[in-house]
C-alpha cells in the first residue's frame, strides 16, 4: 500500500495547494523520511513559478522510516538533515572536493529550477495518479519523502530540535559557508555584509566564529540591524535606498577600516544593482564575496577592482554535506551558532500563505513549518 502524505504542491502558474500525494515503497537505493520540520526561503517562493507541478520545498530535517535493501549506512529511527545538492562523488566536480556543483546531480549547475536532468524514479511520487517532481528531488514541504542515500546527512544527538536542524541545509550553510569555506576568513580580519536577512545574518556570526575583529553589517531596516549585532556585527550602517551602489555607505566602510575599506565584504541582498558593491567596500587585495547569487547581467566599473582585489561567486557556501553538517551542529550545540534565534516563528503547513506573507513583508529572519 503506498503511504499517502499532506504536501505542498506548486502548480505552477504562482499559485500551490495544500493536497495528498501517494508515495511507493522505497526502491533499492532509496529511503522514505517522515518530515519533522522544513525551513523556508525565496527559492520555494519562486518554484510556485516553474511552470509545472512540483511538491515544494527543499530544507528539511526529519526521521528515516523505511529503506530499501541496498542501504546500509541508514536505519529506521535514524534523525537526518535532507540536503538539496547531492553529489554523486564519482564526476570531475565531487572528485575535486567540489560537491555542491557537482556534474551528475545538481539541480543548479546542471538541470536548474530544482531538478535534475537525470530524475530517478519519478513515478515513486505520484498526485492525482500522475507522477510529480519533488523540489530539488527532495520536496520537503511535505510529511513524506522519497530520497536517494546522499540527500541525507545522519545526525546522532538525543532531543534533537528538528525545527533547528530543518534550516542549516541552504541558508546557513551558504552564509556560513561562504565565510569558512569559501573566503577562508582569517582571524583579526574586518568584514563589511550587505544585506542582513537570514542568509546575511549566518555570514555575520560565521564572521564572528571565525573570530573576525570587526563585522560591519549594512540595511536599510533598523529592526534587521538590531539583529545582526545580536548575531555577531560589532558595527552597524543604516543605509539610504537612494545611495546608488552604496557608495556613501562605502566611505563610511572606509572611515571605519583605516581609511582603506575591509579585508572582506559579502553581498547577501540579491539586488542586481548591489552585485559590484562589495569591491567598493573591500580594500586593495581584499576580497568580495556575492553571495546571494544575483543571475543577471549588470554593469562594473572596472576601477572597483584595482588593486589586486578578489571577487567570488561562490555556490551554496561550497557545501560538503557530510563534513559540513555535523560540524554546524557541533557549532550549534556549543552555543556559537545561533538557530533557535534564527526562526522568528513557526506555522502547520496548512498556514503555508501565512508563512509566505510574512517572509516577502521582512517580517521574519526565518520562517520554519513544522508537522505534527
């Protein structure tokens, strides 16, 4: 008998419905989850817009409840953390450390819209006795899913706060990410972080986990800005929508660095006109980061990179899965990273619109569902 699970599904012209999909018992390679809580993002936002129906949703942590006979690394009762980018660890990309842009599977490098091109079976999830595609073939905005073995990352801590693990699989592990792993932060270092929701809010205190000097963090809200020096910014910047490029932002950047601008700065707004803002903030030899991954074509004067300086657009924080999960619980556990005080509030699936209003108003650092 297939198990039949509350979702949410995308149709796909802006609109999603809160419905019943059928999943199948998983096949050899595969593991059905029984959902405890999955984050939301823009992202899901966005794949109501993908132009097909789709179950929604692609952080989540959750319970194993059944696996199909070639898994051995994962039981029944096992707590997991579901990651969205699943490397294959056999292409050039995995081969070379680079697991999130893997070659085979992911759903940015290679199919994009949160799906692969290779989608195995598709069939093991069916609505209205059609096959659906899961978000980024994990569609955690559901009670159930059907996943293969590197989706998930196992996490063996009693009482684990499932609402707290649901959200380390794409915004915090971008910031955070885009900090450790990717710009490689050295300690005594400056920062400068544009943007100050939830993604710029993990690359503040993964700036100060790092043990960064000074964390300049810059908005437009006064209430965002509050925040961020409870996550770790040792100076704040109420910027002007009207500042073109922030560049009267970035003199004070510079007032605030010697007169020379900050060893690092990370865009975290995905405002395509911000994309060159960082170089502006960031010394001779520093390095800018853009980290909310803008995809349009925009202008730079090339001057703003002079002298020496660095620009990278990394993805997903460079995210190894299974290295860096089970250090960002650690981190959690020892009080560094703050989670709880990430998730501004919490919603049933059924108040999924609720949870969407609030996140476009600005009303959340991170809005998270949880099933009962």
């Amino acid at each position: 008998m297939p198990i039949l699970s509350k979702s949410a599904i995308a149709l796909g012209n802006g609109e999603f419905r809160i419905d019943t999909i059928a999943l199948a018992k998983p096949q050899n390679d595969e593991i059905l989850v029984q959902l405890k809580a999955a984050g939301l993002c823009h992202t899901d936002y966005d794949s109501l817009s993908w132009g097909k129906p789709i179950v929604m949703g692609h952080e989540g942590a959750g319970i194993v409840v059944e696996t199909g006979r070639d898994i051995v690394n994962f039981k029944s009762g096992d707590q997991v953390i579901l990651n969205w980018a699943t490397p294959c660890m056999r292409c050039f990309q995995c081969q070379e450390g680079n697991q999130h842009i893997c070659e085979n599977n992911s759903p940015v490098v290679a199919g994009g819209n949160g799906h692969t091109p290779g989608h195995a079976h598709l069939e093991g999830t069916q609505w209205n006795g059609q096959p659906i595609e899961r978000s980024f073939n994990i569609g955690t905005l559901s009670e159930y899913t059907l996943v293969k073995e590197s989706a998930l990352v196992k996490v063996a801590e009693e009482n684990l706060n499932f609402s707290a693990a649901a959200i380390v699989s794409c915004g915090v592990m971008t910031g955070y990410g885009s900090v450790v792993n990717s710009a490689q932060l050295t300690a005594g270092s400056s920062a400068v972080v544009l943007g100050c929701g939830g993604v710029g809010l993990n690359v503040i205190q993964a700036c100060r986990i790092s043990g960064a000097s000074k964390i300049i963090a810059i908005d437009i809200n006064e209430t965002k800005l509050k925040l961020a020096k409870q996550f770790g910014a040792t100076h704040t910047i109420l910027a002007d929508r009207k500042d073109k490029g922030l560049a009267e932002a970035a003199k004070k950047v510079h007032n605030l660095c010697y007169g020379r601008g900050a060893d690092y700065a990370f865009e975290c707004t995905a405002i395509p006109s911000l994309g060159a803002a960082p170089l502006a903030m960031v010394r001779n030899a520093g390095t800018a980061v853009q980290v909310s991954g803008i995809e349009e074509e925009i202008t730079i004067d090339m001057r703003l990179f002079e002298w020496d300086k660095l620009y990278i657009n990394p993805l997903y924080g460079k995210c190894r899965p299974q290295v860096d999960f089970p250090k960002l619980m650690q981190l959690y556990k020892k009080g560094d990273l703050l989670l709880d005080e990430m998730i501004t509030k919490t919603y049933p699936l059924e108040d999924l619109q609720e949870a969407f209003d609030d996140m476009l108003a600005g009303k959340n650092a991170k809005g998270v569902i949880v099933f009962d």
